[in-house]
C-alpha cells in the first residue's frame, strides 16, 4: 500500500480513464486529487467523498488555476484531450494544454507525468487525432519532470467513443458498408488493463521517462471487431460491404444519423481506422504483467451495464476491486445511448422508513400490487419463449437478500430503506432492471422513485422496448399508486411520469 502523503493528481477525473482509474487508486491506499472544471460533475460518484480523495478545480488552459491543482503532489496522471464538437481546433488546444501541463509539473516539482496516448507509427498518412496525441506525448517529455507514455490502440469498454461507434452501427445496422480499410490491423486493449498498466507504471520506477506499447493479446482487424461484438450480444450475422467511394466526412455524418456518437467526434476517429495501430514493443508485458483479456472477454464485461452501481461499490470496500468495463455514472452521453429508461415519482407524508416493508413485502403471495395479471401473462410469454417464466415464491416473503430471487426478478442491490434494484431473468432482445429509490424529504415527506431500464439488443430491443412503452408505463404507475394507498400514508403528489 502507498504510504505517502503527497496526493496523485488526476486531470480528466470526470472522463472515461480518469473516473476508472480513481477507484483503482483509492482501493490501493493512494491519496488522490482530481481535478475537473466543476466539482459538480463528482456528485454521482460512488467514490466522491471518500477519505483520501480531495478535489481541484481547474482549467489546463489557465496556468495559474493548473499550477496551484498541482501543488503538494507527487505525480499526475495526465488523461486528457480536446476531441470534442465544442473545440474547432483540438489539437492547438492539446498543445496548449499539454505546454501548461509540463511548465506546471516542473514549477511545483512533481516527481512524474503519466499519460496515456494513442498508437501510431511517424508517417505522413498518419490521422490528424494520432498526430495530436504523439505531439503532446513529446511535449511531456521535453519537461524536466520524468514523463511515462503509454500508446493505445482502440480501448474496449461501454464509454470509449471508438467502442461505441462499433456497438451502435453493429447494433442497429443489418447490414455494414464499410470502406475498404475495414480490414486495417488493430491491436484493441480492455479498459480494465489500461488501468492497471497506469497504476503499474506509479508504482514501478524503472517506467519513469520511458515510452511503452500496450495491448491486449489479439491483433484483429475492424471487421473482426464488427462480427465479434454481433457474436457477444446474440445478433445475426451482419453482412459487411465494402464501398471505396466511402471518406471518412461522409462515414462520420452517416454514423452521426445512426448513432449518438457527433460527426465532429467520430470523424477524426474514423480517420485513424485507416492507420494500422499495432504494438511494436512489448516491455511492458514484463514490467507489469497482468492478465491481458481478449476481445471478446472485453466486450462481454462491457456488457455488464446493468450491475454498475453494486459493482463500484467494490472498488473501495475490503475486497478485490471487479474493474468496471461498462458505463459509469457520469460517462459521456453517448455512453448510455442505448438504456432506454422510464421514472414515475411519488411523494407521500411519511418517511422512507414506513414506505420500505411494501417493497421488501413485494411479489412471491404477495403479489406486485394490482398488477400481477400484467406480470402473468409476460412468464407465460417467456415459458412459449423457452424460458421459465413465472418462479412464483420467495425463500423469506417478508426479508430480502442480495442474489435471490423473486419471482423473476434477481436482487441485485439492497440498501433498506433506500435502494432496491432488480435484474429481470426472462427471455427477451436486452437486459430490463426493475429499480426503487427511496428518500426523506422536510416535512416529514418520503419521495419514492419507480424506474424501468432496458438495454436492448439490436432492432429487435428497440421494437420490444416501443411496443411495450405503454404497458410499462401503466405498470409503474398502477404499482406506485397501489403501493401508496397500502402504505396509509398520505398522497401528496403523484405519480407523476419524470422526463428521461
């Protein structure tokens, strides 16, 4: 465990590295500093108020609010990059950034940079995305502070602009035009490792100045990674098309149609499938070895969205932190593109403690309050579908626990009288988790929040989820309703369907 004093600053804390590579510090006894523009966007963190995490905020362009984020600590984990629509010009803004980085690095004397980079080879044709990474990574290096560059290719987990771009235009296209350099060679690298090779590099010395490939154990091409994905999630088999006349403008503005993923995002993305990023060093593997997962092990664990708050929890409890590969609260927007979600709200005279016995009391001979006919008739469809339907019957009908069952639905989340989460285990195109959230307000009043999500699977979770909405929506309604008037305590708003 770190014994020093001194905090580990982490820029980009609120994206998708940095809010993985948090947790991962925390577990490991590390003081942390994370530095963000507002500290607002740490409110959903599960690890926000943790002991041994202190909070900056700055901008890398104003040296003066970046110098004074850096005093007191020992190293920085430089995570950060302008990609986005709202800079026109990303890569003078990376220069810039990456110029302030280095001269504040040096003026408060911090021992090492780490930063994570982008794969690829010094060449005229290489993308204007790589080129920026590369150029920052020589900036860092050209400081006086020791700087530890690590080159990436393609990065599997839900979050990463490049793996969303595969998961969306897999999912919702039955067919694939592609260009030709579909078949360009990438070596693809789970989340899960990038985390641990930074972390390894903070704590192995010998890595300090030194530049590093790193990959996962599979090379493969773009189109590999187009059928691996469809094999993961259960879709047929996509057709892939390749059309020469493609460029990558007309790719990004057809992607942006299909998915959420902005034409100014995907285009400089796209740009650089057309260069093979492949690892040419493999040192690394030495120095901090690890089990590096395939990519279909990488997308299988990037699949695990729903399971996401229980899993965080891990990472700064006694056990061994489960590295979350999917979607984390507070990931860019097109992370959660695909959950489909509904709320209705209620606000009761009482507290969250009265209110709780409903829920802990809910299905098995209890039933789901006005509208078991509805769940009914959904097992029977399951069990014609080949699953097994209704599993009427709890082990314990007044107490829960996490990893039983009730009816059809798997405890995944207990946390009386706040929280209930629960994953449905019946056939259909995506994964639906069923999830109460309880809180005391002034009054005493109780709010009580009823929500549905649904990750889908292809088109055919889209047509489920849509075809369904509004027998959702009158199931949480009449359920909330339901559960209300049982509880005696009085309705004082609701229930109220909440805009996504």
């Amino acid at each position: 465990m770190y014994k020093s004093n001194r905090p580990v600053l982490v820029t980009g804390a609120t994206g998708y590295i940095g809010s993985r590579l948090i947790p991962m510090l925390l577990y490991k006894g590390y003081p942390v500093r994370a530095m963000v523009r507002n500290r607002t966007r740490l409110s959903c963190r599960s690890w926000a108020h943790h002991s041994r995490l202190e909070v900056a905020e700055a901008d890398l362009l104003d040296p003066a609010s970046l110098t004074e984020a850096c005093r007191g600590c020992s190293s920085v984990f430089y995570l950060v990059h302008s990609m986005s629509s709202r800079v026109q010009d990303f890569a003078a803004t990376d220069r810039e950034a990456a110029e302030n980085m280095a001269g504040s690095a040096e003026q408060q004397g911090l021992e090492r940079i780490i930063y994570l980079s982008g794969l690829g080879e010094d060449h005229p044709d290489l993308s204007k995305h790589l080129r920026s990474r590369a150029e920052v990574g020589r900036i860092l290096q050209k400081s006086a502070v020791p700087a530890t560059i690590l080159r990436s290719a393609v990065i599997l987990g839900s979050g990463s602009a490049s793996f969303e771009l595969i998961r969306f235009l897999t999912e919702r296209l039955p067919v694939l035009i592609t260009p030709v350099w579909v078949r360009t060679l990438s070596q693809p690298i789970a989340v899960s490792n990038v985390v641990q090779y930074l972390v390894g590099c903070l704590e192995k010395p010998q890595t300090a100045g030194e530049l590093y490939d790193i990959g996962g154990p599979e090379i493969v091409s773009y189109e590999d990674l187009f059928r691996i994905y469809a094999q993961v999630t259960g879709l047929f088999w996509r057709p892939i098309i390749k059309a020469p006349f493609l460029t990558p403008g007309l790719l990004a503005r057809g992607a942006e149609l299909i998915t959420p993923v902005p034409a100014d995002l995907s285009r400089p993305l796209i740009q650089g499938m057309r260069n093979t990023v492949v690892c040419r060093d493999h040192r690394i593997r030495e120095i901090i070895p690890q089990n590096l997962l395939t990519c279909r092990q990488a997308m299988v664990k990037s699949m695990q969205i729903l399971c996401r708050d229980r899993i965080q929890d891990m990472w700064t409890g006694d056990s061994h932190p489960n590295p979350p590969e999917w979607y984390t609260c507070g990931d860019i927007y097109y992370a959660r593109g695909s959950i489909l979600e509904i709320t209705y709200r209620v606000v009761l005279a009482g507290t969250a403690s009265g209110f709780w016995p409903l829920i802990q009391n809910m299905g098995g001979s209890r039933g789901w309050y006005g509208t078991d006919l509805l769940w009914a008739v959904r097992a029977s469809l399951d069990r014609i579908a080949g699953g097994y339907g209704m599993q009427k019957g709890r082990r314990d009908q007044s107490r829960l626990a996490v990893g039983e069952l009730v009816d059809f639905w798997r405890v995944l989340e207990l946390k009386p009288p706040h929280v209930l989460l629960l994953l449905a285990e019946l056939k259909m195109p995506g994964e639906a988790m069923l999830e109460f959230k309880l809180k005391d307000l002034p009054g005493p009043r109780a709010e009580v929040l009823l929500t549905v999500r649904f990750l889908p699977r292809g088109v055919g979770g889209l047509l489920y989820w849509y075809l369904s909405y509004t027998v959702h929506n009158l199931v949480l309604k009449t359920m909330l309703l339901n559960m209300a008037r049982s509880s005696r305590m009085p309705l004082l708003e609701g229930p109220t369907a909440l805009e996504e």
